[in-house]
C-alpha cells in the first residue's frame, strides 16, 4: 500500500519541515509536540525530548527502536512510547505527529470520552472519507505522565475500534498517524482546522 520510502537524513528533513509549519501555526508551543517517521529499516525517527520545533534541526532528531528505545546517545521524546505502540499495531503508519494547540487543549478538556465533528467539508481529507456527510468521534483519553499506562488505555481503545486516525488527550493535544508523512500532515492539518470551526462555533453559539 505505502510506496514511500525514508531514510534517515529524508525523515529528518521531513520532520523539520513539519515541525517548523506546526510553528507557525502555533500547534507546538514552549517545545511542545512531538514528531516521527518510520524509516525503512524498521527503526524510528523522532525528535529530541525539548527540542523547540520553531527552532528544530536535523541535529534533534534521533533514531529508536520500535520499543522506544534510543539507538544513539541523544534523550529521545518524553512520549515516544505513544508514537512506536502505533508503527508496532499498523505496519502501514509511516508518520505520527502530536500538538498542543489551543482548539485541540481547549476541546479536549470540555468533552468526556469522545469529540463528535459532523457534517465539515474537510472531513473529506481523511483518508477512506469521501462525503461530508458524515460523523467523525474523536476518542479523548485523560492525561497520565505515565506513559506506560496511557500507552495501554489507547491500546485497549484502538484494539476494539476503528477510529479515525487520531485521538486526543484531555487538556493536552492530538495525536495523529497517516501512511506517509504527506497523509500524515494532511490529517493534522484536517484536525486542527475543525477543532478551530468547532471552538468558534461553540463560542458563537453560547447563551
Ligand atoms: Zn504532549
């Protein structure tokens, strides 16, 4: 299915590029947000642990092991363990990214178990959605500086559902997966764009 291919020096190119966008945007603020890309040799791409992503290079981003463990003398991610339990359970994920934008934090924070989007025309960039006319639950997790039980609970959750390919944490951000890192950056950028509609929305729509 996935034709792309990534060696290190592309996916770090990649990141940098992605993590400078998220920037811009003001999805990844105080270093913030985390990123990754499966390289063809099976290993993991991803940035530093508080690397600023305005700011990043090629030098911040380190290769892993598919368990998260770090193959050079570099302090990967903090939240690396929730980006290779995704390219463990699908090998069709190429690229994981993770913000914290407002409208992902603000959101999050508001829903209980799951955000319910319908009927956005941007829906349309997900991949296997082809009308607007449709309902998109975004499951929400609670927050856990334990990854290692964080990582569970999304494993438990993905195990039993087909979600769309994201989720988000409560008062925390997103995070989002494609088959390469253009799927990838389409899908954040999809997601970030409705969180947004749907916090003016709400805010226009109060009392
Ligand atoms: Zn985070």
């Amino acid at each position: 299915m996935s034709s792309v291919t990534y060696g290190f020096e592309a996916a770090a190119a990649e990141l940098v590029r992605v993590g400078h966008a998220a920037a811009v945007h003001g999805w990844v603020p105080a270093t913030s947000g985390n990123f990754s890309v499966r390289l063809d040799n099976g290993e993991v791409a991803i940035t530093v642990s508080g690397a600023h992503k305005g700011e990043l290079t090629a030098g911040r981003i380190m290769r892993v092991d598919l368990q998260g463990r770090p193959l050079e003398d570099k302090r990967p991610s903090a939240e690396t363990l929730l980006h290779v339990q995704l390219y463990r359970r699908d090998p069709a994920i190429r690229a994981v990214f993770h913000t914290h934008s407002i409208g992902s934090t603000v959101l999050s924070r508001m829903a209980q178990d799951e955000l319910v989007l319908t009927e956005f025309e941007v829906m349309k960039a997900f991949t296997g959605i082809d009308t607007h006319e449709t309902t998109l639950r975004v499951p929400v997790f609670s927050n856990d500086q334990d990854m290692t039980r964080l990582a569970a609970r999304v494993a438990t959750f993905l195990d039993s559902n087909d979600p769309v390919p994201g989720y988000l944490i409560a008062g925390h951000g997103l995070y989002t997966w494609g088959a390469s890192v253009a799927d990838t950056l389409r899908h954040l950028e999809a997601f970030e764009f409705l969180f947004q509609c749907e916090l003016e929305t709400r805010r226009l729509t109060a009392r």
